[in-house]
C-alpha cells in the first residue's frame, strides 16, 4: 500500500471516531506508508486542537500526513457536540 485513510464518523459504531488515535498508532508500527485522515470534520471540532492534534502526528510520522478537511453531513453528529445545525 502506498496510503492508508482514516475518515471520521461520530454518530454510529465506527473505529474512526478518533482518527488521530488511529493514525498515530499507525505511525509507531510503520516507516513509509502515508497516512491520511479521510475527512476531519472541522465544523464540529476545535481548529485549533485539530492543528496541534495533527501536526503532532505529522512529527511523530516523519512528514507522513496528508490532512483533508471536510464540515461532515451527517445531522446527527452535531449535537453530540452540542451544536444546532441551524446556527
């Protein structure tokens, strides 16, 4: 494999409800392969906790990270976090 991707789902039994969990796992076994976080879903989390969350991972991998972003879809998730999805 050349990539490996870790989306992100928070509103049903997924493994990827922490991708950074995952990734940085990933990263201790592993010396090449590239990690990549299939969608982060930025409307719902802190920016700036996703920035030092991530570029952690991208030190710990040696440069191996691929970060994609995404507000998500799924109505669901927002008030897990305690958003209204009109505001």
């Amino acid at each position: 494999f050349d990539s490996f991707s870790v989306g992100e789902r928070h509103a049903g039994e997924f493994i990827s409800s922490s991708p950074t969990t995952v990734l940085a796992a990933i990263a201790a076994v592993t010396d090449r392969i590239r990690l990549q976080s299939g969608v982060t879903v930025l409307a719902v989390l802190d920016p700036v906790r996703v920035a030092e969350d991530y570029a952690t991972i991208d030190q710990l991998s040696r440069g191996r990270l691929e970060l994609g972003i995404g507000k998500g879809h799924e109505a669901l998730q927002y008030p897990l976090f305690g958003l209204d999805l009109a505001d």
